[in-house]
C-alpha cells in the first residue's frame, strides 16, 4: 500500500526545508523519508492520515514497531523523525498541536562502536591485489580509510581536486556542508601516490571524471558498492567480527587514543560537532584497557 498524494506532499516539502535549513546528507533525509511514509501507509490502513494523527496514533505505531522486532536505536530514529516532522507542521501553520511533543524517547544503553585490532586492519589492508588496476585502488582506498577516519560516503566522493599530494592532506565536505582538512599520512599518501600514478589514468582512459577514486567507467564509486569490497576483503583477512561501513573510522579514533591523542584532535578529524560524540571513544579504549587486564594480569 503506498502513502496517500497528500501525505508524500507533506513528507517531500519537510524534507525540502530540512535539506535548506540543515544540509543534512542524502542518506540521513533517506531515513527521514522512509519512517514518515512507512507511518502514513499505516495511517492510511486505519482510515487516517499523518494531519489527523493524535498521540495515541503514534504511540500505537511505535509499539507496534517495537513488538515486530526494531531495535531501541531504531526506535530512537524514529521518535526523532515524528518530532522534526510534526514540529514542522505546527510552525507552517498545518497543525495547532504537535501530537509528538509528549512521547518519551527509549532509554538506550550507550554502545561502543566496533572496532579492529590493530593487526586486524594490517590484514584488512594488505588483502587487495595490488598487482592489479582495482586491487590498487582498493588498497589506496582503505589505506586512506584507515588513516584518516572519513566516512565511507566522504570516501567515495573524494575528488582529484580535494587532495594535495605535496602536502599530504585531503580536503574533505563532511555532514551539514562543514569542510574540514584531514592528514593523510606518509602511508596512505604513497599508495594513494602510487595508484594516481599507474592506475587511475587506466580506469579514466575512456572518460572525463574527476573521482579521485573511480570505477572501471571512469565515474566516482557508491558507498554500498565499497561496502560490498569491504566485506570481501575482510573475509580474505580472515576477520571474523561483524563489520559495518564505519569500522575502519572507529578502528582510526580508536587507534590514535589508543596512543594517546587528544580527544579535540580526534574531534576536529573526524568532523564531530560535539565533542560528546567524540567521548564514545574513550570508553572503548577503557573497554580495551579492562579486557587486557583481564587476559593477562594473574589476579585479573
């Protein structure tokens, strides 16, 4: 059952205004978009729609999410798009009452983000062919992953203007539009070095792109399509964790407090807003400090 015209004309107008208000990404308006139609097709179902929904509406709606199986964080999530969206009707004038504004968000334990050892990512990282076109670029790319913490969607869009090689930094466009300039390294600039030399001009032979990082058709490549390289070269590793897009992110936070960076520093490379955000890091060293003490002190 798809959502009503009415209804999807609301969502698109919302997400709009949030684009031009907030910059946010593709992929966090794509989340946006797919709790608010996913709740007006069941709206619909029971003869409502999102300008007619009470609190009671999305109170049932989130308990029914919870009982079919959704995580907190995704529960979390939504909670998050019903009050943007709703707060947004009632400031157009399209709603007097934001049926949102008294539902409690779930209590959520803090996770710690997975992360690699460090001769894990050794392994991850020597598992492209090198020998190859694709296997350098793939090496390049995860060399740069790891020594710089971009996201994967910052990754993918690097263009050959946005990276330096005399200086060794990389200029990336990080969420919200913020631009920020991130070391590369001695490691990861002479692979990155060694592929624009010999492999780049093989892939953009046929064609005009300015991906630092392009495909067999010379075109940038797409953060689920990295994702998938990831996944495989990890297998090749004979990594065994369950992995996620940002590993290598958190494997480099991890990492550099793991050695004794300063948090702000962390903060500043990785794009954080908050230095909140950035704190989750300490705990996972902390995690590390306790599990070694466990495995090797004799009274652990």
């Amino acid at each position: 059952m798809k959502a009503s015209d009415g209804d999807t004309a609301q969502v698109e107008n919302f997400l709009d205004a949030l684009w031009l208000e907030r910059g946010l990404s593709e992929n966090t308006l794509a989340a946006y978009r797919s709790d608010l139609l996913h709740l007006a097709r069941w709206l619909n179902g029971k003869g409502c729609d999102l300008l007619t929904a009470g609190k009671g509406d999305l109170l049932e709606y989130m308990h029914r999410r919870t009982e079919s199986g959704a995580r907190p964080s995704s529960i979390a999530r939504l909670r998050s798009s019903l009050r943007r969206f709703f707060r947004y009707l009632v400031r157009e004038g399209r709603l007097d009452v934001d049926p949102s504004a008294q539902i409690d968000a779930p209590q959520l334990g803090r996770g710690l983000p997975k992360s690699l050892t460090e001769p894990e990512v050794e392994a991850l990282l020597t598992a492209p062919d090198a020998g190859s076109v694709l296997g350098l670029r793939d090496r390049a790319m995860l060399e740069v992953l790891y020594a710089s913490g971009l996201r994967v969607s910052e990754l993918v869009s690097l263009e050959m203007a946005q990276v330096n090689l005399q200086q060794g930094l990389v200029r990336v466009l990080g969420k919200g539009g913020k631009e920020r300039l991130v070391p590369l390294g001695e490691e990861a600039l002479t692979w990155v070095e060694r592929f624009v030399r010999h492999g780049r001009p093989q892939l953009i032979a046929q064609a005009t792109g300015t991906a630092l990082f392009p495909t067999r058709r010379g075109r940038g490549m797409t953060r689920q399509a990295f994702w998938q390289h990831i996944k495989r070269y990890a297998l090749q590793a004979g990594i065994e964790k369950t992995l996620s897009p940002h590993t290598l992110r958190h494997a480099f936070a991890t990492h550099l407090i793991n050695h004794g960076a300063d948090l702000r520093v962390v903060q500043l490379l990785l794009g954080h807003s908050s230095l909140s955000t950035t704190q989750i890091y300490t705990h996972v060293a902390r995690e590390r400090l306790k599990s070694l003490h466990a495995e090797h002190h004799p009274r652990g």
